[in-house]
C-alpha cells in the first residue's frame, strides 16, 4: 500500500484536485510503483520465497533492477511496434 501511493509523488496534491492526475491514464511512476509493490508483497509473503537465502535483499534487488529497465525504456522512447493487418 506505501509503494503504490509513494509512487503518485504528491500528484494529488493539494487535496482539491481530486482524481483528475488519473483522468487520462495513470503515469509510468505510478504503474511501476502498484507492480512493483504488488510483486514484492507476493514474494515475501507466499511459498514463492520459501527456502530463499536473503529474501528481503534479493527482492529489492530485481525491485531496483525492475525500475531502472522501465525508466530506461521511458527515458528513451522505446516502444513496442504494432503490427498492421
């Protein structure tokens, strides 16, 4: 819960603006943030770390590596290229 709304970055602030930040769609911080607290919560707290030497380190680890991939391919403009019919 404190990954995801760490990741808005005060977006709905101050208070009055209500859900207009997300009207249009929710940012790449914002996503990353929700997927990525989700995914650390899921390995911590499941059997999928079970037997795993250092699990907080290594969560964080593939955590970090995961946002710097995506502010990378942010911050370089790669995109996905779509197929014509």
């Amino acid at each position: 819960m404190c990954g995801t709304i760490s990741g808005c970055g005060g977006a709905f602030l101050p208070m009055n603006k209500g859900l207009d930040p997300i009207l249009k769609g929710m940012g790449y911080p914002m996503i990353t943030a929700c997927v990525g607290s989700t995914l650390v919560h899921l390995f911590m707290n499941t059997s999928m770390s079970e037997g795993v030497i250092d699990k907080k380190e290594k969560a964080h680890l593939h955590l970090v590596l995961m946002f710097i991939l995506v502010g990378l391919v942010n911050g370089l403009g790669l995109k996905a290229k779509v197929k014509q019919a």
